[in-house]
C-alpha cells in the first residue's frame, strides 16, 4: 500500500467517526427535547386549571360583572400576565369555564341514561332533580354563567340542541316510554324547568328557595306522568 492510499483511509476513518458522533448528539438531543416537553405541557394544564379554579371562584362569590382578572389571578397565585397569556379578555375565560361546564352536564346526563334505563317518567323526574342539584353544588359558577350573553350564539344554540337530545333519549327509554315527537316536547319544557331551578338556586336569600325547588319537582314529575299516559 503506498502512502497516498493510506492516508485517504485515514481521513475516511476519521469522517466517519465524525458522523457517528454527530449522529448520536443528534439522538440525544432529540430524547431530551421529548424528555423535557413532557413535564412543560403537564405543567401548562396545572396552570391553565388552577386559573380556571380561581374564576370559579371569584364569579361563584362576586358574579361576572364584579369579578376582575386580577382578583382572578391572585386566587390562582399567578401573575396577571399570565393569567392574560391563557385567557386574553374575562370573557373568553368565562367562555372557556362554561363550556367545561357544559361537557360536565352533558356527561351527568349521558350518566343518568345508563343507570335509568327502564324506570317510570316521575321517577326519572326525581334522578334529573337530584343529579341536577349535584351538579350545581359541584359546579357553583353555572348558576351566575347561564344567563350571560355568549359571544358565540350558534355554539351556545347547538349545546342547547345537545341537550334536548340527550333528555329526550331519557324519556324515550322511560317505562311506559314516550314517543319520539312527545319526548322532544318534554325535552323542551325540562329544560325550561332546570334553568328556573338554577335561577332559584342562584337566590342566596331565598327564604322559601328549597320549598320552591321542591314544589318545581312536583311539578315535573306529574308533567311526565301525564305525557306518558297521554
């Protein structure tokens, strides 16, 4: 071998000893690249709950109108700015906590219609009353939400279509069930009497609130009876 031959084997070794080299940064950096992702999007949600948290909070206890992001981020111990990087204006955090707590009435429902399957109109009549009343202990900030004005008609329009769907699915499956066109009647009355429930409940001072509730519970029931029989 003469001594141009071995010196282009020796640049050749070293080239490659280069790439491998590289290489293997480059696989390493990428593994803690994913490594250290995991935790900043993990970190990220504990945030953006614990903001959402302080806004129930603060609307349960002042209401919309009085609640401010700063008091809101306070509660959350976390910094104006970054309360604004999640949630830009109070209304776009106000429409973000609704909409988790109407996936959360939606699952209740979806929940009561695997467990009531089969049971009389007035006795689901008590179900949707009791599941109600836990959801609404559970979910404070729904009573003074409700009846703000969303930003997004057509997305609050379609929630509401959800959820007549998903009563009268209930009632469709009732014993004696009711028929698809009176079901969606039903569905459409039930969910004037939850939001009037709601309203009571949101009456703090309401000294007959709980009569009043009851007396609306009596009143679904036999309004479900009397459809099942008509």
């Amino acid at each position: 071998m003469d001594s141009q031959t071995a010196s282009k084997k020796k640049r050749a070794t070293k080239t490659a000893r280069k790439k491998g080299a590289t290489n293997a940064g480059g696989s390493s950096a990428a593994l803690m690249s994913v490594t250290v992702k995991a935790p900043q999007r993990s970190r990220r949600k504990e945030r953006v709950a614990a903001l959402l948290e302080a806004a129930v909070e603060a609307f349960a206890e002042k209401g919309f109108d009085a609640a401010t992001m700063t008091e809101i981020a306070a509660k959350a111990g976390a910094s104006i700015g970054s309360l604004y990087q999640f949630f830009p204006t109070k209304d776009l955090l106000a429409t973000a906590l609704h909409a988790a707590n109407g996936q959360a009435l939606s699952q209740m429902l979806d929940e009561l219609a695997q467990q009531s399957a089969g049971l009389s109109p007035a006795m689901l009549a008590d179900r949707l009353f009791d599941g109600l009343s836990r959801f609404l202990a559970e979910h404070p900030a729904f009573v003074v939400l409700v009846d703000r004005k969303d930003p997004d008609p057509a997305a609050k329009q379609a929630k509401r279509q959800r959820f007549r769907q998903q009563i009268a699915g209930l009632l469709m499956h009732a014993t004696p069930p009711l028929p698809p066109e009176r079901a969606e009647v039903m569905a459409v009355l039930i969910l004037h009497f939850i939001k009037t429930a709601v309203t009571i409940s949101g009456e703090a001072d309401l000294a007959v609130g709980q009569q009043a509730l009851d007396e609306l519970r009596a009143m679904l029931r036999h309004h479900l009876q009397s459809a099942s029989i008509a």
